[in-house]
C-alpha cells in the first residue's frame, strides 16, 4: 500500500515537472515579440497644470464649507394685535 501512495507520488510530481517544462517555451515567445519597435507614451506636462486646478477646487471647497451660511433673506413678522 506504501509503495504504490509513493509511486503515485512520484508521477504527481513528474507531472508537474511536464506541465513547467510545458509551460517555459510559452514565456520564451513574448521575448521574440519585444524585439520589435513599440511606440513609447511620452509623458504630457500640461497634466501638471491639472492637479493645480484640483487643488484650486479642493480649497474652494473647503472655503466654501467654512464661511457662515448664505442669509436667505429677512424674516418680517407682523407686529403684535392688542384687544382693545
């Protein structure tokens, strides 16, 4: 019973060693790709310009919350009636 556990034991890890070996001839393909000329994305510096507009809005915002509530107008109340 020992050996034959063992035996198959040893056939899961020969497999695994095919399935590897199987396995590197696909991850030596993507290298004869990378041979040829790509186009580069160069950066764009305007982005920089962007993120001082983001932090622009950000204090505007964070002003905004700050300030006292806008006045929505004056309440009028009619004066008090007396009995008379």
């Amino acid at each position: 019973m020992l050996r034959i556990i063992l035996l198959l034991l040893c056939f899961s890890l020969f497999g695994a060693d095919a399935e590897a070996a199987l396995a590197a001839p696909e991850a030596a393909a993507p290298v004869e790709v990378a041979g040829i000329t790509q186009k580069v994305h160069r950066p764009r510096y305007k982005r920089y310009g962007r993120r001082r507009r983001l932090r622009r809005a950000k204090r505007k915002a964070r002003k905004e919350l700050r300030k006292a509530p806008k006045r929505r107008g004056v309440i009028t109340v009619d004066p008090p009636v007396r009995n008379q």
